[in-house]
C-alpha cells in the first residue's frame, strides 16, 4: 500500500510516500480502502519524534482518523461488509491507503457526507463530545466557553455546545476565525489578542461567569480559566499548546467556587473504553451530521502527495477547521 511515511524526526520536509506492506486484519478487524485522512496536533508531535502512538502502531506512518470503504472483514466480524463506508478513530497510520480497524471503532459514514467530510470528523468530534458531555456532563441552558474556536476541536465544540441549547462563548486571535465561529453557533466571540477572556465573560454573565470551559491551551489560560468559571463550574483540559506547566497555581480558586477540573485524552484510551464512547457517539451525534443539525469543517484538502505542505499550515495555525488528507479519489 502507499503511505506519507516519516523518514526521521523533524520538521514537515521529512515525509516520503512509500510503498509498505499491506496491513493484515485480524478475527475481529476490518480491513478499509483509505479514501480520506486529516490532521491532528498529535501528527505534528510524532513526526517530530516527541509522540509515539500506542503498541502494535507504526510510529513512522501518523494518522488518528479516516473514512474508506471496507474491503474484507475477519472471521469474527458480524457488524460490517465489504462496501460499507465507515469512519473511524485510530491509534496510527491513518496517512495510508488501507487501514485495519477493530470493527468497533468504526461508524458509518451518513449518506450526505463525502469521504473528506467524513475523514474530517472522528478525531476532534469525539473529543469535543466527550468532553463537554460525558466528562464536563453540559446541559442545555448552560454556558461554555471554548479555547481556539478556530481549531478542529472548537469548530465541533461550538457546534456539540449550540446544539445543546447552550450560549457560547469562544476565543481565537483573528476577527476573520470569530467570524466564521459565528455562523457555527457562536454567541460571545473573544480575540485574545485585544481583550481579556476572563473579563469579557464577568461582563457578559453579568459576574457569574460559565458553567463549562473546554480548554487546548493550558498554562497560560489557568488563572484567566479560574477567573471566568462559575461557581460549581466544570473546566476540562484537552491539550496544552501553550505550555503544561503552571507558575504560581492558585488552589484556593477551585475550593472557593468548588469547580472542577479534568483532563482527558483520547490516542491512549483501552478499546473498551473507546468503544464505548463511540457507541455512544453514534447514538446522539451521527445522527445530527445526517440531519444537517451539525456539519464538518474543512479548511483545505491536499493530495496525500502534499502532506509536508499540510503540517506546514498547521504549524502557521492559520487554519479553520480542518485539513484533510485526500488519499484516493
């Protein structure tokens, strides 16, 4: 098969397409004809050397989402046959034209959606979904606040939040992004470069503050986090771009608004774990992709060919949304 292989750790110049061997599914995989793939911030880490992906993954060959059709099942697969178009969440080697998946990892692909839509979802919507509603618990009525509502997982956060009935409020560092946040149920658009989150929010929940933050950044955004949460409010950390260590922490914050905190992370999760949250992904979200409820968010599509180009825009974050891998027509 052909794959965007990591020939050594470093920057975006270092991938080469290359002919590997064919992965071989087992009893209880499936075995997928890649159409699709897209980036995450994980990619950019393990091609740098700094992010291996779990045992049994290629570390060369990155990749934590696709869309395809299933060409063969295993032995023990009742669920899925060949032609099927599925989506699924991986722990590697998505820049590649097939994949082997635990056929509970995978999920269908809504009838409405191209395979580039499609490869665009499983990653950032699974985790938006996990953390706003099975970590953080949202409810409609409540009020959220999203970090790089520009990013793949703001775009579905603020989505996953609207459709909820929830107001929202996000931050980017360009009009342009908060703009295009707005048509995707945006309330409250913050530019963190010309104000202050934390105030922002105070002024607008008139002091009270929200009830969830969904946080990428880290470090830099703790003590503006804490201002800008609400007393009894939940604040769940995805990532940490900005940096994961915090000077001078305030605990006392968090007892004072008894709020609470959580990380979370998808890549190392055991299959039952994953399963079971896609299980549930499938009973409340899909459903809204194949309604038009919700919608992915692509940014630019390039060839597999091009992928050095691909993390280069990434690395600028000049992205909105996401940035497909198209790795068949």
């Amino acid at each position: 098969m052909r794959a965007a292989v990591i020939t050594q750790p470093g920057g975006p110049e270092v991938f080469a397409i290359q002919e590997v061997p064919d992965p071989v599914a087992g009893p209880d995989e499936v075995l997928v004809a890649v159409r699709g793939t897209a980036l995450n911030r994980a990619d950019l880490l393990q091609r740098r050397g700094r992010y291996n992906g779990p045992p049994g993954t290629r570390n060369d060959i990155p990749g934590l989402e696709m869309a395809g059709v299933v060409e063969s099942v295993g032995a023990r697969v009742t669920g899925w046959k060949p032609g099927d178009r599925v989506m699924a969440l991986l722990g590697g080697e998505g820049y590649a034209s097939k994949v082997a998946v635990h056929e509970r990892m995978l999920m269908p692909v809504p009838p409405n959606l191209t395979f580039e839509q499609a490869a665009s979802i499983p990653e950032v919507f699974l985790t938006a979904f996990d953390a706003l509603h099975l970590q953080c618990e949202l409810v409609m009525g409540e009020s959220v606040l999203i970090h790089a509502a520009g990013s793949g997982v703001g775009t579905a956060a603020i989505q996953l939040a609207a459709a909820q009935g929830c107001r929202v409020f996000g931050t980017a560092g360009s009009q342009e992004k908060l703009e295009r946040a707005a048509a995707l149920g945006l309330h409250v658009g913050i530019n963190y470069h010309e104000q202050d989150f934390a105030e922002v929010v105070k002024e607008r929940t008139d002091g009270r503050g929200v009830d969830v933050i969904l946080d990428v950044i880290g470090a830099p955004y703790w003590h503006q986090n804490l201002a800008a949460i609400a007393l009894k409010g939940r604040m769940v950390i995805v990532g940490s771009m900005g940096g994961g260590r915090v000077e001078n922490m305030e605990i006392g914050a968090l007892s004072q608004k008894r709020a609470s905190v959580r990380g979370t992370l998808l890549r190392g999760r055991p299959l039952e774990e994953k399963a079971t949250l896609i299980q549930a992904f499938n009973r409340r979200v899909v459903p809204l992709f194949a309604n038009e409820t919700i919608q992915p968010v692509i940014d630019r599509v390039f060839p597999l060919e091009e992928v050095a180009a691909a993390h280069e825009l990434m690395e600028a974050n000049a992205n909105f949304g996401k940035i497909v891998l198209r790795v068949a027509e």
